[in-house]
C-alpha cells in the first residue's frame, strides 16, 4: 500500500467532513479496481463495521464491499454476516448507503453471487415489516441490476422479475420495473 492510500484511510477518520469525505471518494475510486493491498486494512474495517460513528460504520461496510474482489483467501466468506449486519443498522442512512454498496461482494466469485443474490431476495420478500421497507426493496432491485450489468447473468434478471411480480402496489411495482427500463 503507497503512502497516499494510507493517508487518505486516516483522512478519512478526520474530523473534518470536508477532509473525510474527499478521502472516502478517493479511497472508493481506488479500490473500484482490485488491489493487492486489502489485507492491510482488513482487519480494521471489520472492526470500523462497529464504530460507534455511523458515518465510519457506513464506509467500512462500502470499502469491504469493493475489497471482495481483492480478496485471494476468501475472507469474505466468512466475514460477510458481519457486514450484512451493517445493511440493517439502527441509523437507516448507514443501513442504506451499506445495502446499496453490498452488490460488489457478488463479483468476486460465484459462491459470494449466489449468497448475496439469497440474501437480497430474502430480505425483499421477508423484511415488508422493515421501516422504509419500499426504498429497501428499491435499493435490492437496483443491486440485482447492477450485478445483472456486470456479469450478465439472466438468473439475476429472472430472479428480480420474479420478486417485482410478488408486489401488490402497482405504484412500487411499476417503480422497480423501471429499474430494468
């Protein structure tokens, strides 16, 4: 890891927004792509899924979503229940920006696909008694697609069909089929 990653990881615990907030951006971009270095701030980031900042409980959740596919021994495999827990976080801005993060984890192989395609579409039929449930629901339809661009895989597209067919509301509905528009 250069010297300018390791600075903008500290950045990013600034108290000033303004400087924590370009380090989060840049540290996003960086590991859009992957990286040799994950294992360098693993550890901390798992632990950071705990903070008692939100905003830190929210870019841990977002930076471990972008390192799975950095991630050669598969540790996500068994971290992944951690960071999910981060998806229903007592702050909804922290849940939501976690949940919408959560799709990157299905690119690094197809186990992680596949668990996070179960988990996606459990928690869109199973979590209707979830606060803001239809933004949940949204976000879901919006990850499928995501993975559904990147991958190409007509499962995915099949399997987010078959959940928007299981909604009552005609306004939501149409709303999570516009995703796929």
């Amino acid at each position: 890891m250069d010297d300018q990653i390791k600075e903008a990881f500290l950045r990013s615990k600034s108290k000033d927004k303004q400087e924590s907030y370009e380090a989060y951006l840049y540290i996003l971009q960086v590991t859009e792509k992957q990286i040799d270095w994950a294992y360098e701030v693993w550890d901390d980031l798992l632990e950071s899924l705990s903070d008692k900042d939100n905003h830190q409980r929210s870019r841990a959740a977002q930076y471990l979503a972008n390192l799975a596919k950095s991630d050669p021994e598969k540790r996500m495999h068994a971290d992944l229940p951690k960071l999910l827990e981060v998806t229903k976080d007592k702050q909804f801005v922290t849940a939501r920006h976690s949940l919408q993060a959560i799709w990157k984890i299905g690119l690094a192989d197809g186990v992680l696909k596949e668990k996070m395609m179960t988990y996606m579409a459990d928690r869109f039929i199973n979590g209707i008694n979830e606060k803001n449930y239809t933004l949940i629901r949204f976000d879901i339809i919006q990850n499928m697609k995501h993975l559904y661009d990147q991958l190409g895989d007509e499962a995915i597209k099949q399997t987010a069909m078959e959940l928007i067919d299981t909604v009552v509301d005609d306004k939501y509905k149409k709303k999570y089929k516009s995703v796929w528009r």
